[in-house]
C-alpha cells in the first residue's frame, strides 16, 4: 500500500488516505498497519465521529466538513454511552492523515486524498468478524447499518472510485 501511495503522492504534499469498507472488512486493521508505517500519522476512526446507529452519512458529511474544508481541521467524537457529542479533537494539517470507517471514501473526500483504498470481503467473515469484536452491542444493528452502507455504496461507487482495492485473502501490507 505504501508504493500505491508513493505513486500518487506529489511532493511535497501531505499524504492523505481514505481506508472504506463494509463493517467488519478490515478497515481498522489496515489503518493501524499503514498508521504504524507513515511516522507521525494522524487516524480518524469514523466509528469516533458517526452520531448514533442512524450516522453513516452524517459521519462521512463530518470528514468532508470538519477534517478537509475547514480552516482547523478537526473533528468531534460521538459518545456512544452517552449518545451525545463530546470533545473535539484537532488535527495538524502538516501531517500525514488517514481517514478509516464506512463512509470514508466519499466522492468529496475522494477529491482531497492521496489515495482512496476500497476493502472488499465476504458478507459472512464480516459479520463474524463483527460480532466478535463488538458482541451483543452491535448484533441488534447488523441490519440497519449494512442498509445504510448499501445506500452509501450505491450513491458514492467507493470501490470504483478507489486507486486500491483489497480483496479478502489477499496480503494488506507492503
């Protein structure tokens, strides 16, 4: 992934990588080994930013919004015990930054990133994938954020729009 986006970078811009995927794909996975390769990486977990189990668009609106257009980039993290917005969080403009979660790989947010990367697995090994991360908290909303994600796939095309796509069984690293 790191040629892909020396490929893509001109210099002396700040790489910029949006990681999208359907929930359970390995998104976060991912994002943490490119995070760990890019020294001084900032990561933005959209899972921080989505406002409840009704937020994919409103959390990938808040990425293009808060962290690209505005004058201090930054974000604002989602209570998800509270169900009610907490702190905001700044991001340094100079640094490198990469963007993960469903939704990150907007048509918008397309246009300000370095490379865009589409993860790509089967409906089952990401449910159980999930489900084991997340338990009994997430199992009663499968159904409605795969709908949402549905929407989001069928208006914004993330797997075409993408300069890499990941597919399931395929090496994430190098």
């Amino acid at each position: 992934m790191l040629a892909a986006l020396g490929e893509r970078q001109p210099a002396p811009s700040t790489p910029v990588v949006l990681i999208d995927g359907r929930s359970g794909s390995g998104k976060s996975t991912v994002a943490g080994q490119l995070a760990a390769e890019i020294p001084g990486s900032q990561l933005v977990r959209l899972d921080d930013l989505y406002p409840g189990w009704d937020g994919l668009d409103a959390g990938s609106l808040q990425v293009v919004t808060s962290v690209f257009d505005a004058v201090n980039p930054g974000w604002v993290r989602w209570d998800w015990q509270a169900d009610a917005a907490a702190e905001c969080h700044s991001l340094d403009a100079a640094r490198p930054l990469i963007v993960e979660g469903c939704g990150a790989l907007s048509r918008a947010a397309r246009e300000k990133a370095t490379l865009g990367v589409w993860i790509e697995c089967p409906e089952p090994i990401r449910k159980r994938r999930a489900l084991d991360r997340d338990g009994e908290t997430y199992a009663p909303h499968w159904d409605r954020w795969a709908e949402q994600e549905s929407r989001f796939i069928a208006r914004e095309h993330p797997q075409t729009i993408a300069d890499l796509v990941i597919t399931e069984g395929e090496p994430i690293s190098g």
